[in-house]
C-alpha cells in the first residue's frame, strides 16, 4: 500500500504446493483510500452504512494491472497421467486428446482472447511449464465498469476491450 500515492498494489499472492504447482496473483489498484480501509478493518461491527459506504468506495477503484500465473511443479503430468489411465489410454493419447479438444474449442471462440487462451492452454499441455494471464489496460478502469461490463451488459468483446487481457505460456 502507497497511501501518499493512493495505490494498493499486491505484488505477490502465492499458493505453492511443492512438486505439484505454484499459482500466483498480482494486482494494482488506484484511487484507493488507506485511512477509509484501515479504519473498516478495524471495526468490529460492520453497520449498514459502512456497507454502503464500503461499496461506494470499492466502485472508485480503478484497475491498473493485473496478472494471474500458474507454474507446473509435476502436477500436470501425474494429472494427465491418472486421467489416462482411468479412459483406458496412455498419457500421450489422452495429451492428444485434450489437445484436439481445445483446438475445437479454439475454432468456436466468441472472440480473439478466447480463441487466445484455448490455443495457449493446448501450448501449455504440450510443453509448457507456466501459463500468465495478464490484464493491462489502456487506462485505469474503475471496477464499477469492470462490473457493470461483465455482469449487467455481459458483453464479453467490450469486457476484453476494456481490459486488453493477453496470455502467454512458457
């Protein structure tokens, strides 16, 4: 938290499970109010007015950036391993199979991103160690937008214009 700069920033949060994945966030925000926050944290109680003015202050944030990673430790492979076995294949044909899934998928896509993210999870199955997720808009874009965009309009290609989400796998 950058309370002079009204930043919140969550550089890391990291759930490992060792030899198996490592899945992180990471997360920007502006226009966030320290005092507001430290003093909800500290109250016991939360009234019906706090809850209002919780959500007043929660629609003024606005997203700068956020990120979303998994790296496979081996679960990926012990995965697709007890899956093939219980279809009666071996882990290369249900690979293939997976595989041959999310290219059909990926020719179904409602949009580019969606297209995107099933052929980067077909990469990630094949050879990938990692896949990232990451939003990075043009401008800041207050949360209340990112709502009313995802749940309201349910307008999926102005939600990835507003956002500009891009994913790769390493």
């Amino acid at each position: 938290v950058k309370p002079e700069e009204e930043l919140f920033v969550l550089e890391s949060l990291t759930l490992h499970y060792p030899k198996a994945f490592r899945a992180g966030f990471s997360l920007s925000l502006e226009n966030y109010d320290h005092e507001f926050w430290k003093n909800v944290f500290r109250k016991e109680v939360i009234t019906e007015a706090d809850a209002i003015n919780i959500l007043a202050e929660l629609s003024s944030l606005r997203l700068l950036r956020a990120q979303l990673a998994y790296t496979d430790e081996g679960f990926k492979e012990r995965f697709i391993e007890v899956e093939a076995r219980e279809r009666g294949m071996t882990p290369e044909e249900f690979r293939a199979y997976l595989i041959s899934e999310l290219k059909k998928k990926s020719q179904r896509a409602d949009n580019e991103f969606e297209r995107e993210l099933y052929e980067a999870l077909a990469r990630f199955l094949k050879e990938g160690k990692e896949i990232v997720i990451s939003v990075n808009p043009e401008r800041p874009v207050p949360l209340r937008e990112i709502f009313i965009t995802a749940t309201l309009t349910k307008d999926a290609s102005a939600l990835i214009s507003l956002l500009k989400p891009s994913v790769v796998v390493r």
